[in-house]
C-alpha cells in the first residue's frame, strides 16, 4: 500500500551529516539534486512530504521551499510528537506513514510508521531497527532510493517516471 506521507529527517539523509563552515562562521549544507527527483514523483502522485529535522536552519527552509514541501519543521526536539500531530491534522495513522531517518533521534518514530528505511551509512543500531536500508549513502541520493523502492514494492515506479518525462 503506497503511504498517505513520507516524512523525512535531513542531515544524514539528505546530507552526508558534514557540517560546513566558512572563516566567517557561516553554515553550509550539501544536498544531492538526485533527492529532489523523489519530491517529484510523491507530488506526481499526491503523497505529500514532509521534513522533520533538529536542526534549526534556514538552509533546510530554503531547500524545501524549492522544491516545494509544505510541512517543513526545524528545531524538532521530538519527532515522534511532530509526526501525530501532522497526523491528526491530514486524518490519517502512523501506519500510513513512511519514514526515513538516520540516527538515534529517529528510533522512536522508525519504530512506529508503517514503513521505515536509512540510509546505509546509518549506525548498525539503526539500521537493525528498519524496514529497508539503502544502498545509497546519505547526500547521495538516499531519499530518492527510499522513494523508488516504496514505489517499485507498489508497481507504480516505472509509470510515475514515465509521467515526470
């Protein structure tokens, strides 16, 4: 069953996790265009998307309002407690959700949705704990490799490519 909402954790996932600095201090953030593609075929599809990360940067912001995902949450102390809430807001169950995340911040709300993945540069502990585990490194194209394969296991990825041609 294809998911109602993808949630997405960003540094790890989205990043390869480096943090970037300038000699005047200023943050940098790498992102891989590849990931912008599984944005794409989600809205092609009417799945929203949504990023949840700890972060507090506008960096993340600006990379969102890109590629266009409504529901961007920076600084997020607890993800578990953000996820219920975009829930209870679109009407629908963490079973109906597919989550990627990378790190320990990620277990309580990996634990829960109805479909899980990291990253393979992700900690064994994490990944022990998931549904699907990719074979692209975060920063890499990781996200779009977790979107192709909810799509593939849903017989909907070659039609969904055809349609963004």
């Amino acid at each position: 069953m294809l998911p109602k909402l993808v949630i997405t954790d960003i540094d790890g996932v989205w990043t390869d996790g480096g943090m970037y600095y300038t000699a005047e201090g200023d943050v940098m953030k790498r992102f891989s265009v590849k990931d912008g593609w599984g944005v794409i075929f989600l809205r092609k599809l009417g799945i929203p998307v949504a990023i949840m990360t700890g972060e507090n940067t506008q960096i993340v912001q600006k990379r969102a309002d890109k590629l266009k995902i409504a529901h961007c949450y920076l600084g997020v102390k607890d993800k578990l407690a953000q996820a219920r809430a975009l829930c209870q807001e679109l009407g629908i169950g963490l079973e109906e959700v597919a989550f990627i995340g990378d790190d320990l911040n990620d277990l309580p709300l990996l634990r829960l949705v109805g479909f899980s993945g990291s990253p393979v540069n992700t900690p064994d502990y994490v990944k022990r704990e998931v549904k699907y585990v990719t074979r692209t490194h975060g920063g890499q194209g990781a996200f779009r490799e977790f979107v192709e394969k909810i799509l593939a296991d849903n017989g909907v990825l070659d039609e969904t490519i055809a349609a963004c041609l």
